[in-house]
C-alpha cells in the first residue's frame, strides 16, 4: 500500500511517502499558499518514488493548512500525528516539545504512542520560531546561523518574553557593546525558560524529545536541557515527524 | 416537534421584549439581573419582572473600554458596554439594577454603573462555610427585599415570596429535566439547543409559560424515536457563563463531530439541583440557604462544584472535558487545576480553554479540540 503525510505548518510543509517499506521525504516553504505548498509537496513525492498520483492510496493531512486542502483523506491534528510520529522513531519517549513557526507544544504520550495529555501556546510569538526569526534580523543574521553563533560562556538574560520589547532590549544589549554570542544564548534561553515552564505545567516524564524547525537550533536545546534538567532526544528528521506520524496513521487506516 | 419547541426558545427574547415594553406601558416594573446569585423570588414576590440583561456580545465591548482597562473579563466588559451605549433593552427598560461582589471586576463596575440606572449592589460573603458568611448574606437579601419595596413602591409578603419560591423551584425542575434527556445516548438535544431553551429563561417575562413549554419539550422528546448509540464523543463543559452570543466553543465542538451533552456553568446545571425548601419559617432564610449553596468559583472553598461535576460525569456518561475561562476571569482560571485533577482523576481528557468573546482564535481553539477529541476512545 502506498499512502503520504503532508504537514502543512506556517513556516514549511513537510511530505511523507510510504510505499512497501520504502520511504522518501521532502520539505518546501508554505509560503502564502497552503494549498500550493500540499500540491507541490504531492508532485515532489511522486516525482522521487516514481509513482503515478492514483497510486496512492490515502494521503492524511495536518498542521494548521490541513483545513485549506481538498486532496485530504482525512485531516488529523498535528499533536496526535507528532505523536504517532516519534512512537515509531522512539518508543520511549513520553514527552514531546515542538516548536515550530507560530507555535509551542507539548505533548505526553503513552506506551502506543496515545496522547494523554497536551498543552499548547500559540497566542504570543514568544517561545516560537516567530520569536527567533525577528530577533535574528535585529541580530544581522539569519535565523540559521542563531544555533551556532551563540556562546552561554558569556550569556546576557533577556528579561522582556514579549517579542516587541525583546527586540529593543537586544538592540539596546547590541549598543551597550555586549557581545553577540552572549545575546544569542541569552535569547535560547528565553525561549527554553518559557517552553519548560509549561512542559512542567503539564508534568515531564522522561524521555523527552524535541520537534519541530526550532529543534534544529542546539542552541535552543541545551537551553531546554539545562531548564528542564533532563537529556533531550533531537531526532535526525525533526522537522518530520508530524508528516510522519501522519503517514503511519493514513498506512494504519487509523 | 422538537423543532418546533426550538424555535419557541429562539424567539422568546423578542417575543418578551415586546411583552415587557407592554408591560412596562401598564405601569409594571421591571428589575435587571446579571448572575444567578441574585434571588429572583424577592423580584417576582414585589410584583414586578426580573430579567436578565446582554452582556454576551463582543461588540459593545470596544465601547466599555473607553472607561474600562482592556484586561477585564469580557463579561464585565460586555455587560457595562451594553449599559452605557443603551443597547441592551432590557437594560432600557429596568427600573433598578440588581448586582452581586462576586468578583472585582463586576464589584467595582457596579459602581461606575451608578452614573446611568439605580444600581443594588448585593455583598456576597467568599467563605461558603463560616456562620458569619450566612448570616451577612441572610442580612443582605433582607437588604434587598426593602430596597425593592421602597424603589418599587410595593410591600413584599412573606406570602408572595413562598409563592415565588414555589415558581422558581417548579422551573429549575423544569429546565433540569431538560438537561437530563441528554443523559440518554444518543442525546436528544444539542448543546445548542439546550443553551438556547435554558438561555430563553433569563428573558422570560411568564415563568408558569416557561415551566409549561420546557415540560412540553421533555414530553416530545421523550417519544422521540431512538437511533441507537452513536460515535460521538460526549463531552461535557463546564467553567466560565456561557450564553446566546457566546457559544463559539459548543458550536466549534459540535461542527468537529462530537456532542455537548452537559453543561455545569450558570446558565447549565450549577443551581438545578438547589430546591428552596417552602416548609421553613422565614423565607429569607430558606432564600439564603439556597443561594449560599451555589458552587461558583468565586466561593472558597467550593466543593460543591467538585461533587457536582464528579457526579455529572458519570450521570451523562461523558468522554471529556472542556473547561472554558473567559480571559482575566481569576477565580475559575485557577480553580480549572482542581477540575483539571478531578477528570483527569476519572481517566477523562480534559481541556482547559483561555478566550474571549472575539473571533480571533477560532483556529487555535479548533486545533485544541480536535486534538481532545482525538483523545477519546469510542
């Protein structure tokens, strides 16, 4: 059987395809169109597993442009199809955080990778990739080149969570000649500060694994280590496991 | 037939309206209510029509916030707006205003409130279980019945407030056996549905009418035909006043597949179960016992709530949880960790939503739900 999960998230869309045990994946930018972006993720798919669309049995769709596309099979949120995702990868993992583009989760997860329980900010930038993004063009940099620019040795706490205050505080950090590095880490910390408080509102069972397009920032996951005091599994294919999950789900016919 | 009943509770705010502007043209007088801790006997036994005024609608609130800081709880600020821009008519047309300390906010804006209608601002005591709580609250219903006899020229018997106590025992029986149709699987009822026969009674200006259409809609339903069980999840939501303006969070729910089968806040089951007793010797006293007992958050402690909840979760047989604080509302933001323990307690999903009466985040309480609803196993 061949079926696909799309994650159609604010900032990328992630692509999934299972077909008889082989696997290809891909990630595009949404842009303003969460409708192209699944279609170009469908032909993307197609184009690298050589299969016709009409092979595909079922394609599940989430993240937050799952409503705007027609070709769903189904749509399913982006909290259970995280959760299917990293049950498959980890199978020990019972909590997961993501942070992705506009929002933050976090999410328990039971021995099949059910979900027991989720918390979610999605009202404020702060504590997303939103966040990084503005903070990092104040910085000069681009929002890549954050994770490895930082130096905790020198750290300088931001203390406004608001994205807005934060902004003029780096900038005022910035005249005052306090290193870059510094500023950097102290921003992952700020975003780490804020995601752990609420992963220990809903209550952290170890292992813990780190999702999402901000996972790719070790910057941002030492500083969760180091807030929350546990180890933190960053999978290889972070960004895909919402897209995974989705596919394991629409294979299981779930 | 059920629809037809349905459409009776629809209309029922214009159809009061226009009979209360009648009423008010033959000299009869009318007294505004905001909360369910007001003792609407009292209003009834003076002869005069208790209602119950808008504050259930975002637009008036840009208007409140002229005079109002911005991080009120909408209600406040819906409820004010609507006074001062004379948009409710209720409003327009109550001859006194009746109001309660059950929180800050309503506290002070009751104040401010004064500029435009005579306003009876009612202490209610925090602590649910000292003797010197009881005893306030006894003093100031007493407080109320002479305001009411000497704003409303009248003189209120004794008689006439066992009489009223009567009629409001006779409809809270009446809208309970409403709710508990939906204990049935399938339920009868929408969420919206009972939201909207259970909100009609805030503007009812003939309660016997009342009594007698909910009756009428328990008979109908009861010869319903049944369908047989369903997958919909039962979800039961509890917290904040919900009302006809803002059931966003029912009718997102229903829209995502599952059914609001109960509701514990004010306009739901909160004082059903609260029988004034009728055989006692000083109505006032009865009058307080019952209203003493209700479970609103702004009591400390509230167990009542707890047992209510605990027991409604077994009775409707439901799935879930949605717990729903309307923004800067302290007293049930905090009070949903308890309500948070007690479900999770049961092996229930549980969700607690923080909104307000816009629709700005229409999309992210959507996601939360689905993902809750995802949660149940059918």
């Amino acid at each position: 059987m061949i079926v696909m999960g799309i994650d159609i998230g604010s900032v990328a869309a992630k692509g999934y395809i299972i077909s008889s045990g082989h696997h290809h994946r891909t990630i595009i930018p949404t842009g303003w169109s969460p409708r192209e972006a699944g279609q170009t993720i469908i032909d993307q798919l197609l184009d690298a597993s050589r299969i016709e669309r009409d092979q595909v049995e079922r394609i599940y769709v989430t993240g937050y442009g799952r409503v705007a596309f027609e070709q769903a099979d189904k749509t399913i949120t982006e909290i259970k199809c995280h959760a299917r995702g990293i049950a498959e990868l980890y199978p020990e993992v019972r909590t997961i955080i993501d942070i992705g583009g506009q929002d933050s989760k976090v999410i328990r997860i039971g021995e099949k990778g059910q979900v027991l329980d989720f918390a979610m900010n999605d009202k404020c930038a702060a504590g997303t990739g939103r966040f990084l993004q503005v903070m990092a063009t104040a910085l000069g940099l681009d929002v890549s080149e954050l994770g490895d620019a930082e130096e905790p040795g020198e750290m300088q706490m931001i203390s406004s969570m608001c994205t807005v205050f934060a902004e003029s505080e780096i900038i005022g950090s910035l005249a005052r000649g306090n290193p870059k590095g510094g500023i950097i880490a102290g921003l992952h910390q700020s975003v780490g500060k804020r995601v752990a408080a609420m992963a220990r509102r809903m209550g952290i069972r170890e292992q813990v694994a780190f999702t999402g397009g901000v996972a790719i920032n070790p910057g941002v996951k030492r500083a969760l280590e180091e807030e929350l005091g546990t180890r933190i599994i960053v999978p290889e294919a972070c960004q895909y496991t919402g897209a995974l999950g989705a596919a394991l789900l629409a294979l299981e016919n779930r | 037939m059920l629809d037809q009943f349905m459409e009776g509770f629809a209309s029922a705010r214009e159809v009061n309206l226009m009979r209360i502007k009648e009423a008010k043209d033959n000299g009869l007088k009318v007294v505004g209510i905001y909360c369910t801790y007001c003792p609407q006997e009292l209003i009834l036994a003076a002869g005069a029509i208790p209602v119950g005024l808008c504050g259930m609608s975002e637009t008036p609130i840009a208007v409140a916030e002229e005079t109002l800081p911005r991080n009120l709880c909408p209600l406040v600020k819906s409820s004010y707006g609507f006074a001062v821009s004379d948009t409710c008519p209720f409003f327009h047309f109550s001859d006194l205003i009746i109001g309660e300390t059950t929180c800050d906010g309503k506290k002070k804006m009751f104040e401010i409130m004064r500029d435009l209608k005579p306003v009876h601002v009612m202490q209610l005591p925090h602590l649910s279980n000292t003797k010197a709580s009881f005893d306030l609250w006894v003093e100031e219903i007493r407080c109320l019945r002479s305001r009411l006899e000497q704003e409303l020229q009248v003189t209120i018997s004794d008689q006439d407030i066992w009489a009223a106590a009567d009629m409001i025992n006779k409809e809270k029986k009446a809208i309970k056996a409403m709710f508990d149709l939906n204990r049935a699987d399938p339920p009868p009822l929408s969420g919206m549905d009972m939201l909207t026969a259970a909100w009609s009674r805030s503007f009812s200006s003939n309660k016997g009418e009342m009594v007698d259409n909910l009756n009428g809609l328990v008979r109908e339903a009861a010869n319903q035909p049944k369908n047989g069980k369903t997958k919909a999840p039962r979800v039961l939501l509890t917290g904040c006043p919900v009302g006809l303006g803002t059931e966003k969070v029912i009718r997102l729910t229903e829209e995502l597949g599952a059914n609001i089968v109960a509701m514990e806040n004010c306009s739901g089951y909160k004082t059903l179960e609260l029988q004034t007793d009728i055989q006692g010797t000083d109505p006032i006293v009865e009058l307080a016992k019952t209203y003493m007992a209700i479970p609103c958050s702004c009591m400390s402690p509230n167990p009542y709530r707890m047992e209510l909840l605990d027991s409604m979760l077994d009775d409707f047989q439901a799935d879930a949880v949605i717990d729903l604080t309307w923004q800067a509302c302290h007293t049930y933001n905090i009070e949903a960790f308890e309500v948070g323990k007690l479900v999770k307690s049961k092996g229930l999903p549980y969700l607690h939503l923080e909104s307000d009466y816009s629709n700005s985040d229409l999309e992210s309480l959507k996601v939360r739900i689905e993902a809750m609803l995802e949660m149940v196993e059918i």
